[in-house]
C-alpha cells in the first residue's frame, strides 16, 4: 500500500470529519494525515491528524493524494451506528494502493469485520491562503468555551461577524449588525477565558457569517481555539479537539476578509 493507517477509535475520526463539505481531499506525508473538505470560495476547512494518534502509520511515498466523497466516507465509518457499545469501540484501517486505486477501509466492532471500497478522484487544485505564521499580524487564544458563548449571544441575523483585535482597549471584540441592531462582546485581555494574547497593530475586519458557519460544528467538539489573522486581514481558526484517550486533533478553518473597514465606518 501506498498508505496505511490503523485507528483504533473509528468515533473520533467521524465526530471531526462532519462537515457541510460533499468531498473531500487526503494528503498524507510522513508525519501527518491533513483531510481538506470541500469549502465555500474564500474559505477552507482542513483536519490535521498527526501521525501519533494512530495505531500504525505507514506513508510509502512523500507524499499521497486523493479525492472521495465525504458522505460515502462517513457512511461508511457509521456502518455500525453512532454509538458504539460500552467497551466495543470500532477499529478502522485504511488502506489505499495508489493512483486509480478505490480506498479500502476496514471497521471491525466485535468481531463483525466490514470492508467498504470508496472509488478516488484526481484531486483538484487548492485554494491557496498562503497563511504563514511569519506574516501573522495578531492572535489570541481561547478557551472554545468562551466562543461557542460568543455564538449563542451575538444576533446570527447579521450578515458578518466583524473582529476587532488590538493591543489597547477593546483588546478582542466581536460584533454583529443584525435585525435587533448592533452587538458586541468584548474579552479583556487578563480574561479567564483568554490563554494567551499578542497583538501588535489595531485590525478591524469584517468576516462573512456562511463562510464561518461550516467551523462552528468543530467549536462545539474543541477544548481551545487560536484566532489568527495576518496583515491583508485573513483569518486562521485553528481549534484543538482532544478524544478520549487524550490524544489531540486539528481543524483548521482559513477565511477571505469580507470588505474593508474604515476609520470613518468605525
């Protein structure tokens, strides 16, 4: 096989992959497993597994590519139900040989072992933030918890969720315009729910709401999110999910700015 992995938590993986997205892309190198779901224009959703929380890892070339359908996929990992019994998790392996070939995957729940062939695709080309952590500008980590309270107090009637970072006061601020007027939330930077701030210019910039709402399933699993944005105003959502046996997953969420704001509209 070109790739093989062996995952002894099947339920880990499908909670992380629930996406809007109908397709999906695997690239795999030596260290990591990054799955990209399909996203809106001016967005992009990935999943980072590092090689660790696998059982085995084993990428024979430096890097794998391909595309399959991500409803087939989570079919597939739900063949057994959604939950599996106390003590009966469902193991998966995946193993795929290389171009053309179909990804096999093999779930095993008490004995009861099922093979599933998901057909791949040549992958498309990426869209490309360029997101370097050199041109980072700001960024601020949170407790996910403060988010998702974010969420369920600002008016998701508005169009855009506008962010305010900056090294003086407001610090971090998120805002909404909709239908009962304007919102805002302010968190101090010494907040209990702020992990670590550093903010080295004011940037104020506007974010279409549709494009964010595909990240919101990811915030809901997550323990801790690192909002990031560089200087033409691009935002990074990295949110850390931990499983059940601890071990630690990635989704990253990379989002086109809205429109510019001004002092004046300020």
């Amino acid at each position: 096989c070109s790739l093989l992995l062996n995952y002894e938590r099947q339920k880990s993986l499908c909670t992380a992959l629930v996406s809007e997205s109908e397709s999906t892309e695997f690239k795999e190198v030596s260290v990591s497993c990054k799955i990209i779901a399909e996203a809106p224009l001016s967005s992009s959703l990935s999943f980072l597994l590092q090689a660790e929380i696998f059982q085995e890892f084993d990428v024979q070339e430096d890097s794998v590519t391909f595309r399959i359908n991500l409803s087939v996929l989570l079919d597939c990992l739900t063949i057994f139900g959604t939950s599996a019994l106390p003590g009966t998790p469902t193991a998966l392996r995946m193993c795929y040989r290389g171009y053309s070939y179909p990804l096999m995957l093999f779930l095993e729940e008490g004995g009861v072992v099922t093979v599933c062939k998901i057909n791949t695709q040549e992958p498309d080309e990426l869209l490309d933030f360029d997101f370097c952590s050199t041109n980072v500008v700001n960024k601020v980590i949170l407790q996910s918890e403060g988010l998702r309270e974010a969420f369920a107090e600002l008016d998701m009637t508005s169009e855009v969720l506008q962010i305010t970072m900056s090294p003086d006061k407001p610090y971090f601020r998120l805002s909404t315009f909709g239908n009962a007027g304007s919102a805002h939330l302010d968190y101090p930077r010494d907040s209990d729910l702020m992990e670590a701030f550093h903010c080295n210019q004011t940037q104020t910039n506007r974010y279409k709401i549709s494009l964010l709402k595909p990240s919101t399933k990811a915030l809901a699993l997550s323990c801790k999110v690192s909002i990031r944005t560089d200087a033409q105003g691009f935002l990074s959502l990295q949110y850390m999910i931990r499983n059940e046996d601890g071990q630690i997953c990635f989704v990253e969420y990379y989002c086109c700015p809205d429109e510019d704001i001004t002092d004046a509209a300020l």
